[in-house]
C-alpha cells in the first residue's frame, strides 16, 4: 500500500476539518498538527492585519498564511508580503515562498522553544522578519540575521510596541 503526499489543497478539501475552531498545519511527516483558537487571537490577529495594511501600503496582508516549509506548511497568524512577491501565488492555496513579514499570536499552547523553530522555519523560506505578539498584546520583533529581538521592525519602525484591541 503506497501512502500519498497530501498537499495543502488536499488538506483544506478535507470535509470534517473545515470546521475545527482550530487552525491547523502540517509537518514534514505529513502529520496534521492542530491548535485551538481563542476569541482573543482572532481579535489581535486583526489588529495586527489592519496596523500592517495601513503602515505598510504598498503590499498584501494575509491572515491566517500558510507557507511550504522544509518541515511541513506552517500558518503565520498574520502576514505581510509585498505585491511583487505575492503575484505569482496571489490563487495559491499555499505560499512556495514566505511573505517578508510573519508574525505570530501567542497561545497558551506555545512554547518559546516551538515559536523559535517555527521562526527558523519561515526565515529558511524567506521571510525578513518574524513577531511574536503575547497575550498581554506585547509586540517581539526579530530579523532574519540575528538571535534576539531588535526595538523595532526594520521593515514598519513605526508599528506600536503593544497593540489594543479596538
């Protein structure tokens, strides 16, 4: 018996996962990784998105993003990807290549240790820049070349350091 591949379209085609409040990636295993969603993610995802599309103009903000990584398609939360870069996949049920931008809404369920893998994962695809945003709305930013967190984002300087919801 021969396993296939699944793709990511193939997994969004499946019937009963359409439904699960959760949002839900893969790995390179092709196992389904599943993480619930909460009223409070959805809502700063928003934030963040409308923040971005408004400081950041010249470009495409895509929430719930999912991106090929060498260890399965992962799904930043919210993402930023210049119109030139977005083009050619603008129809694509996943990204080849990551927006320059992946920012990721902390859950309960995360780890420091899984965002920094997931980080690497986004950064070997091709994003510039990955933020991490806690539940008290503090905004984390890291660039491509370095360990730790810079002040700002080299890419939005002038993106808040917390966000509020509306």
């Amino acid at each position: 018996m021969s396993t296939r591949t699944l793709s990511w379209a193939d997994v969004c085609a499946i019937p009963w996962l359409k439904d699960i409040p959760a949002k839900i990636e893969t790995n390179k295993h092709n196992k389904i990784i599943m993480s619930p969603a909460s009223n409070w993610h959805g809502g700063s995802q928003y934030v963040i998105g409308k923040a971005l599309d408004r400081l950041l103009p010249g470009g495409r903000v895509i929430m719930e993003c999912p991106i090929e990584t060498s260890d399965g398609t992962r799904v930043a939360d919210v993402a930023w990807m210049s119109k030139e870069r977005h083009q050619p996949y603008r129809r694509a049920f996943s990204l080849p290549i990551a927006p320059e931008i992946c920012v990721e809404v902390l859950s309960p369920s995360n780890n420091r240790q899984e965002m920094l893998e997931k980080m690497q994962l986004y950064y070997a695809a091709g994003a510039s820049e990955v933020w991490l945003c806690d539940e008290h709305g503090n905004m984390e930013f890291f660039v491509k070349s370095q360990l730790d967190s810079v002040p700002r984002s080299v890419m939005c300087p002038d993106f808040p350091l917390c966000i509020e919801e509306d």
